[in-house]
C-alpha cells in the first residue's frame, strides 16, 4: 500500500489538474481554466465525486475539489483526465489555508459534502461548518454566495442549524430527509463514497443551504456557542 502512495503522489506532479500548495494562485483561478466562468469548491472532496458529478452536469461552471490527502486526490484527478474533464480541478491544501488561494469574491459556491462530522465535544471547532471556517468562507465567497452542507449526521445537521441561528445566517434550503424531497434537483442526486456507507446508520441524508450574513458575528460569539453545544449535550 505504501509503494502505491508513493507511485500515486509521483503521478499527482504530473497532472495538469491538480495543484498543490501553489503560488501566486488567488485571483488567477480564470487563467487556469482559460475562462472566466463561476468557480464552485468541493471541501474535503476525497476523491472529488461531488466535483466531478457538478463538472459533468454543468459545462459552465469551473469546479475544484479541496482536500489534503494526495492519495484520494489522485482518484478523482484521474477520472477527470480520462473524461476530458477540462473544467474541473483539484487543489490539494489545508481548508484553513483556503484564504491563501482564492481572492475576495472568487468563489460563487461552497459544497460540503459528508464530511467528518467531528463529533467529539473537544473537535468542534473542526466540524466545517464552525463559524471559525464560515469566516475563511466569508474571505473568499461572493456576496449571496451559497453554501450546501449534505451529512448523513443528524449531530452535524442539528449543530449547523445551530450556527446559522445564532450567527443569523440565511437559510435557503432545510431538508430533514432529502431521499423524500420531491424536489430533489440533479445537483443533490450525486452521491459520493461515503453516502453510500451510511455511517451514521441513519438511513437519511439532511440537506441545508444557506448563504452568509453582510457582516458574520466575531469570535465571541463563539463562547455562546460553546456554551449552547454544552448544554444541549447536558440535556442529552
């Protein structure tokens, strides 16, 4: 397994579609894809399934799968190179770094999907939904620029809703059990990996999409919100 890492991560040098800690990269993110259309990331993409299943439903848009693990990177950059899938790409840093690589305004859309749910009281400033990654996000996002969490982890869910409540976040989207929506569009029909592992044996996926607030609450409101976790956990 080791020598196929080490095979995968000399691969990764050489294909055009993946960037790794580049330089020089935020604001320029037109020239890469020779075009100037909407930029839409897929965080923690693994192995980029959300990022290629956007690129393919919608030629218009530039998609980049986000993650640090090469070796997974390497999976979905692969099938985009045997697609021809000239508008999708894959960046390999750490999602705090984002700020370092996109510029104000850059980014049209935020995609998290399945991502670790972190559910640890101590790790929750890592769940990717914490308002100390919404404030990265609010760096590189456009105004109105939307956000879609999908999680099979009803804490994951619940504690998002949180967030946006207190931060006075918009929600555009609530869906309990998007398996029952009717209104599914194409977009929320992509599943990746780990959905269909159902981890959390939960048989449902929530869905949330909402977008940030003019001016998103500093970090002592994070206190509260630590405090709100504690409590709800108490009462659980």
């Amino acid at each position: 397994m080791a020598h196929k890492k080490l095979i995968r991560f000399a691969e990764l040098k050489t294909f055009p579609n993946v960037l790794q800690f580049p330089e020089n990269m935020a604001g320029n993110w037109n020239k890469h894809f020779n075009n100037s259309n909407p930029i839409v990331l897929e965080l923690a993409c693994g192995k980029g399934e959300y990022a290629l299943g956007l690129a393919r439903l919608n030629p218009t848009i530039n998609t980049i799968g986000v993650d640090i693990k090469g070796n997974r990177l390497w999976v979905g950059a692969k099938k985009a190179l045997a697609e021809n899938l000239n508008n999708v790409a894959f960046l390999r840093v750490q999602i705090e770094q984002l700020a370092q690589f996109f510029a104000p305004n850059e980014v049209e859309e935020i995609w998290i999907t399945f991502p670790d749910p972190q559910l640890r009281y101590s790790r929750a400033k890592k769940r990717l939904t914490h308002p100390r990654f919404l404030r990265i996000y609010k760096q590189i996002l456009k105004p109105g620029g939307k956000i879609h969490l999908k999680t099979d982890s009803p804490n994951l869910y619940r504690f998002t809703k949180e967030v946006l409540n207190m931060y006075q976040c918009i929600t555009h989207t609530d869906v309990d059990d998007l398996y029952q929506w009717q209104e599914r569009s194409e977009e929320l029909k992509i599943k990746t990996y780990y959905e269909s592992l159902d981890i959390a044996q939960s048989n449902r996926v929530h869905y949330l999409c909402f977008s940030l607030p003019e001016q998103l609450a500093g970090t002592e409101m994070d206190l509260q919100l630590k405090e709100a976790i504690r409590y709800e956990l108490n009462e659980g």
